[in-house]
C-alpha cells in the first residue's frame, strides 16, 4: 500500500455522533444481506454499511484497475462506469487511487449510484485524498467493509475484500492491470463465482495493458465500448436497428471538429480549442471509445471516416 502504520492510523476519521449513529452492521442472517453474497461460499459473517448496500433488483458491474494508472486508463475508467450508470447500472470498485476512484467519479458524473468495498473499516478514509469522494460515495451509494469499525488498512485486507466486490456483482470489468496486479485476484475471483469478465485492450507495449492482454487470452471477453458490456448483460443495445448517427456533446463536437483524416496532436488541439490538456484528453478518450477518432501514435489523432 506504500503508507507506514502510523500514517494509516492518521487516516481514520474523526466521525460525529451522526455518521457514528449511521453506521449499520448486517448479518448474514439479516433478511437484507445481500443475496449475491449469500449464494457464494467464503462470504463475510456480516458487513459494516455507512450509506446504503446496493439495490438487489438491479445489475451492478465491478470496474477495478491499476492504483497506478495511466491518464487513458483513468479517462477509460471514468467514460465506462459513467455510460454503464446512464444506463442505471450501479458501479462498485474498491475507492482505491486510480482505476477504482475515476470508476466511482464517473459513475458520480451521471448521477448514478456506486458502492465501495473497503480494507479497512467503514469510519476510515483510505486513502486519506480520497475525503471528498468518500463523502459522496456515502451519500449517493455507500461504503461497505466486513472489517469492524476503526481498522486501518493493511496489505492482507485487500486481497480478501476482493471477493465482495466481485461477490456483489454481476460483471467485472478490468480497465489497467500490469502483470501481477491486485485487480487480477478480483478477476479470478469473478470467474470462480460463475461470472462474466471483461478486460478493455490497452496498448500493446505498455505494462499497464500485459495483465488485460493475459485476461484477453484466457477468454475474457473484450470492452472495445460501453455497448459490449451491456450486450453482456442482457441489455437491449439497438445493434438490430438501423445504425444511428453517433451523437456527441457539445465539447466533444469542439474537439473532432479540430481532427482531420491527417493526424492532429494533442498539443494542436489544445491550442485550437483553448481547452485544459486533462479535459481535451477525457474528451478525446469519449471520442476514441465512441469509434468518431483513433490515436494512430502516441497524442496523433485521426478521424476514423
């Protein structure tokens, strides 16, 4: 986790009477618990809640990641969870840096709900950067963990809060994941519980890419778009109906109004719109994902009609 034991320590919030009084425990007895949890064998005696568990009557889709993610890999994230909660999926992930924190920011982004699985108890904030998103996560979703109330976070807590998340969904969805990745246990996890998992490409090339390359391989399935995931679930995406025209939103219009057939840098694109580098990246990945642009090098771009 790369924190002392003192620095976790400092991470535990000082709760008000509220929060402490909102705090719920359920058993697994409990008609409540949640019934994906149940029917697996391993499952958590009970689970600390500070917000709400997730609706029964709706699907919920895992998307875990690198920590240690790239600026594509947090934008992929991001765009994902954010059409998948469009579409009333609830978003779980593990409020981790990286691929887990922009999972719930998009999925906030849609005013959609999204739950965290935590390693440590529910009334500690980690990573302490995270407040903000804790805050929110607590008001539009919640935050779960089977650990009691006051545990810092240790390095073997992960592995095993890995098999809620997975436990809690229907579909898991790997974003980055190097080699030997945290997110990997998640994913064998999800197939032992008989679920689907899905493993966006990446570039080839690139650590972070290697450990979905090896999910790619063994079966996963592939997340070239949003659509594949929803295929996946049963959802009807229209792929029947005649194709409709791809709509984009006003800043996304801005942006591919400025791409040609020839390739655009990133560096022109910024100058052109007069937009910040993070925003035109988090838009140039929509468009990526949404088939209007590729990148045929790194930060060249080229409209892909």
């Amino acid at each position: 986790m790369g924190r002392t034991e003192n620095d976790n320590h400092n991470n535990r919030r000082n709760m008000t009477d509220r929060a402490e009084n909102s705090i719920q425990y359920i058993r697994q007895t409990d008609e409540v618990y949640p019934e994906k949890l149940r029917m697996h064998r391993g499952m958590p005696k009970g689970l600390y809640v500070l917000g709400r568990l997730p609706d029964p009557d709706r699907q919920s889709v895992a998307v875990v990641g690198a920590r240690r993610s790239s600026r594509y890999g947090d934008e992929t994230a991001r765009f994902f969870a954010r059409e998948l909660a469009r579409e009333g999926i609830q978003i779980i992930s593990g409020m981790a840096w990286g691929i887990d924190g922009m999972a719930h920011e998009g999925a906030l982004e849609a005013d959609g709900d999204t739950f965290a699985v935590l390693g440590c108890g529910v009334d500690v904030c980690y990573p302490s950067g995270h407040g903000r998103l804790y805050e929110r996560l607590i008001k539009k979703g919640g935050v779960l963990s089977e650990l009691p109330c006051g545990m810092p976070p240790k390095p073997g807590h992960f592995p095993a809060r890995n098999r809620i998340i997975s436990g809690l969904s229907d579909l898991v969805l790997v974003v980055e994941a190097r080699e030997k990745s945290g997110s990997l246990i998640t994913a064998d996890l999800a197939l032992e519980q008989g679920k689907d998992v899905f493993a966006v490409p990446g570039r080839v090339g690139d650590g972070l890419s290697q450990g979905c390359f090896n999910l790619l391989r063994q079966g996963a399935g592939l997340a070239d778009s949003p659509r594949a995931i929803l295929e996946a679930l049963g959802r009807n995406t229209g792929q029947n109906a005649e194709p409709e025209k791809v709509l984009l939103a006003k800043d996304e219009n801005i942006v591919y109004s400025w791409i040609r057939l020839q390739p655009v840098s990133l560096n022109e694109i910024v100058k052109k719109t007069g937009m910040p580098v993070q925003k035109v990246l988090s838009l140039l990945v929509g468009l990526e994902l949404k088939g209007c642009i590729r990148e045929i090098r790194k930060n060249d771009y080229v409209r892909t009609d």
